[in-house]
C-alpha cells in the first residue's frame, strides 16, 4: 500500500474524531468500489480490514468476488446489516452512495482519502448517521491501535 493511497489525515474535528471512533467500533463494513485488482488502495485497504478482524462485503458491480468474498452490485443487494459503508467512488457518485446507505440502515457513512461531497455530508448528518469524509480507515485504525 503506497503513501500517497492513505496520506496521513489532518487533525480532525472533535465531532469528526468521535465519529471514526464510533465507526471504528462497527464490524461489518461494506466496500463501496472495492476491486479485485492487488494495485488498487480499495483492494489493499480492504485486505488490511479483513486482517484486523472486521467483516468486509466489496460492492462492485463489475466484479464476482473480490479477496475471496462475494461481490454485491449494490449496497441494497447485501443481506443482512452493515455498520460502515467505505466509499472508494468519485464524489459525484458519493451522494447517491449515502442515500443507498440510509435506505440499508447503516450506522455511517466513510468517503476514502481524496474524496469530499457536501451533500454527502449533508444527507448523512440529516439522516442523523455518522459521517467522515478525505481520512483513511485504515490509517485511522492504525493510529488508534498505538494509543
């Protein structure tokens, strides 16, 4: 996994430190544009999860499986609860991502490093979910298991 995948994040908010702690304690995290490709931060990113105990479920709907796990064309197609939803998707698509991620019942929504939407934002802070945007999961995880 490069640097440049997970830059390290800036300082975060107090709000938005309280809302990677809560997600972090989620179990079941979807991927949203996981890939099967080895080369892709979504891909890496999502094998360091699945290392450390969380329950991946990649959605892509170009891809049967991804890291051996069954691939789901939409979040509404998987079966049973997800906690997180982690977007690796362009922002345009982000919106729509958050509003699948109401529909389902997660408890928050995670926009990968480099990824930013406001109405993104917007919509998960109406909905009343956990919301963090332009941080890095796992760099996020790592951190906190050294404290």
């Amino acid at each position: 996994m490069s640097a440049e995948a997970c830059p390290l994040p800036s300082r975060a908010s107090d709000q938005e430190a309280a809302a990677v702690d809560r997600m972090l304690k989620g179990k079941r995290i979807a991927i949203v544009g996981a890939s099967d490709d080895p080369m892709r931060p979504s891909n890496g990113i999502a094998g360091y999860l699945l290392a450390h105990a969380f329950d991946i479920v990649p959605v892509n709907p170009n891809h049967d499986q991804v890291l051996g796990r069954k691939c789901f064309a939409r979040l509404a197609d998987i079966p049973g609860k997800v906690d997180i939803v982690n977007v690796f998707r362009r922002p345009l698509a982000c919106a729509d991502v958050v509003r699948e991620a109401i529909a389902i019942g997660a408890k928050g929504v995670w926009l990968q490093s480099g990824i930013r939407n406001e109405e993104a934002k917007r919509l998960a802070d109406e909905a009343g979910i956990d919301f963090v945007q332009d941080r890095c999961i796992m760099v996020e995880h790592m951190s906190r298991r050294r404290r």
